[in-house]
C-alpha cells in the first residue's frame, strides 16, 4: 500500500494523472489500477478525474496528511533501522537559508562528516517558510531558518555594502526575491528603497556589488573575504547593522533519528 499512497500523493501535487505517472515512471493505466486499489481499501472514492485533470475528492483531501504522515514515518523507520549499528550508516536531511548553507554550515558539516563518514547527507537551500512546511510534512529533519525555532543557534549581522569605486549614497539595491528573508529585513528596517536589481543567489549579489552594479544588504559573514581585500567597503547607515537570530527547527529531539540528533548537537556546539 505504500506505493499506492505514494502515487497517490503525486496525483494530488501534480493535477494530472499523465504527469504523475511521468513522475512514478508508470504508465497510465498501472497508476489507475493503482488508484483503484488504493479506493478499495479505503472504500471510498478518493479522486474526479476530468477533462482537465484530476481533483481531490473530500474524502481525497481528508487522506492527503494521512499519507505524507505514513511516508514520513516509514522514512524515518528505515533509517533508524539502518542506525542501529551505530552512526556508521543513516542518513541526515537539512535544509538551510543561503547565508547558513555557503558561509555558516560548510565547515561544522566538514568536521561532522570526519567523524561520521558513513552517513549520507542531504543538504537543501530554501526560503524559511519553506523549510519549516518540510519539516511538518517530514522531507527535512532539521532545519536553520531566521527568527524563532526549536533551538537558538546564533545571531548573524546584515550591513550594507557597496564597492569602493561608486557612491553608495546614490546607488540603488541589489537584492534577493521576494520571500527571502533579507528581501523582507531590507524593507521592514530600510523602508521603500530603490532596488535596481533582484539576484537569486549570494554569488550574484555580491558579483554585481564588487562591479559597481549598486549597493546591498547582505550578512557580513558572506562579505567578511571581500571586505578585508578592499573589493567592497560597509556603507555607514544609522539603521543597520540589522542583527537577525538563526534557530535549529525540527519535529521534537525525542523523534531526530540518531544520526540527525547527532548533528543537531554538532550544530548547536559550533
């Protein structure tokens, strides 16, 4: 049954039953009499396949957290299987913010993975309300985002940087997508700025800052290398430094497999 909720999850994320099937690498009819046996047990109707698509049913919609909840456990079982022996094998699945993942992360992950070298890692970059929707539904284990959590970790410190060739006082912001979270400190602390320029990642930003491009808000952890070599200077501002606090987010240390528990102690020791 539990390719059958699998599948059925698909349907219910992707509208369609030829995506899903794509996506399950099945053909369309296997993943119908799939459905179909997953109605039986359930003895209900469980989705309206249209035209257009597929829909959930209320009884559809009423099995969907159900079904995350049975795959996130089974997950969670296999890997506490595998970590009987110890932490020599088993798996950790982190998500982080970008700050956190390029700057803050890489050198206690080194250290972990040392003393840990059979574990895998899974590490994913997102947004905070991201991350924390993963780790309800189970894809994550631990989580860093900004603002409240589980665990307080550290504080991390936004200034403004710009290159030393332009004046700052004029130049516009760089800047990251809406939903990020130093996208929504620059307008909460700064107010309507002038942003000239809207980046995805840290590498771009700072990319165009050391061109001249503008000026941007950023963490000084991310720019500290380029500020000692004079590619950027800190632009003065009465409203910054905007110190921010990273937090460690999960389901409850009593439900960390060994091996996440492990690092969230890791994590948190620095």
């Amino acid at each position: 049954m539990i390719d059958e909720l699998r599948q059925f999850l698909l349907i219910a994320e992707h509208g369609t039953f030829t995506e899903a099937a794509r996506r399950a690498h099945l053909s369309q009819p296997a993943l119908s009499a799939s459905v179909k046996r997953l109605e039986d047990a359930m003895q209900a109707r469980l989705l309206d396949r249209g035209r257009h698509g597929a829909s959930l049913t209320l009884s559809g919609q009423a099995l969907v957290p159900h079904a995350k909840a049975a795959l996130a456990a089974l997950a969670e079982g296999k890997r506490a299987v595998g970590e009987v022996e110890g932490l020599r094998t088993g798996e950790v699945r982190l998500g982080a913010g970008a700050t956190a993942t390029t700057y803050l992360l890489p050198s206690i992950l080194s250290r972990f993975r040392r003393t840990y070298p059979g574990l895998k890692f899974m590490l994913r970059e997102g947004y905070a309300l991201d991350i924390r929707s993963e780790i309800e539904a189970g894809e994550l284990d631990l989580g860093i985002v900004s603002g409240p959590g589980d665990d307080y970790w550290c504080d991390d410190e936004l200034i403004i940087v710009a290159s030393p060739k332009i004046d700052a006082r004029q130049a516009g912001f760089l800047t990251f997508p809406e939903g990020s979270t130093t996208r929504r400190l620059l307008e909460t602390h700064l107010g309507d700025v002038d942003i000239v320029m809207e980046l995805a990642g840290i590498a771009a930003v700072k990319g165009n800052a050391r061109a001249g491009m503008g000026k941007a808000l950023i963490s000084r952890a991310a720019v500290d290398s380029d500020l000692k070599a004079g590619r950027l200077v800190e632009v003065k501002s009465r409203k910054t430094p905007i110190r921010r606090k990273l937090s460690l987010v999960h389901r409850g240390v009593a439900r960390l497999p060994k091996a996440a528990a492990a690092l969230r102690e890791a994590i948190l020791a620095g």
